[in-house]
C-alpha cells in the first residue's frame, strides 16, 4: 500500500516539475527507493518459485529493500523550516498571558453591555 503512495508521489512530483526535477537528488533517492520496492515485489515471487532451499539472490535483494530507511534522510531537509516554526511557538507561548487577558476582557465586555441592553 505504501509503495502505491510513493509511486502515485513519484509520478506527481515528475509531471508537476517536469524534467527540472532529475536534477533533485532528494527525487532521485525517492525514485530509486520506488524503483527497487517495485523490482523486490516483482522479483521475489519470481525467485522464490523455483528456489525453496537456497535463496541467495533473495538475501541480497533484501539486502537493497533495507536502503528505504534512507527514506528518512527526508526529513532531514525540514530542519531548516523547524527554526521559523520554532520562532512561531515561542512567540505564541510569549505572548499567551496577553491573549487570555484580552479575550477575558472583551467576553466581560460582551457580558455587561448583553446585560444592560
């Protein structure tokens, strides 16, 4: 199921940016990633028909499926969007005596003046 997201990712991203985007290595890693998902779900079955006893070929294919985790080398590119969201928190926690204060005020407000009218 994972590996119809990346694919159905993949192919947005390539018709989206068109062929400027094979310059990306992030794209490139993803596509590679999908690339041998696909070829391990093909070949495996495949191999393994034939193959019950002794499974080489199938060890080392898992051996290449066990590079997906560089698929978390993705986030790594979030880090420098992790310092302004940080700054946003920070800012809002600052400034959370100050908002209460003020929705406190305004609904006391609105309380007196729905009263006397």
């Amino acid at each position: 199921m994972f590996l119809c997201i990346y694919c159905a990712e993949a192919m947005f991203r390539a018709f989206s940016f068109g062929w400027q985007i094979i310059w990306d290595p992030w794209f490139l890693l993803d596509l590679t990633l999908v690339v041998l998902g696909l070829l391990a779900l093909v070949l495996v079955p495949l191999l393994t028909i034939g193959n019950v006893g002794n499974m080489p070929a199938i060890k080392k294919l898992f051996a290449v499926r066990s590079l997906r985790l560089l698929r978390l080398m993705r986030v790594l590119r979030m880090l420098r969007h992790f310092k302004i969201i940080w700054r946003l928190v920070i800012g809002f926690l600052t400034a959370w005596d100050t908002i209460v204060a003020a929705t406190a005020l305004l609904l006391t407000t609105l309380f007196v003046f729905s009263c006397a009218a």
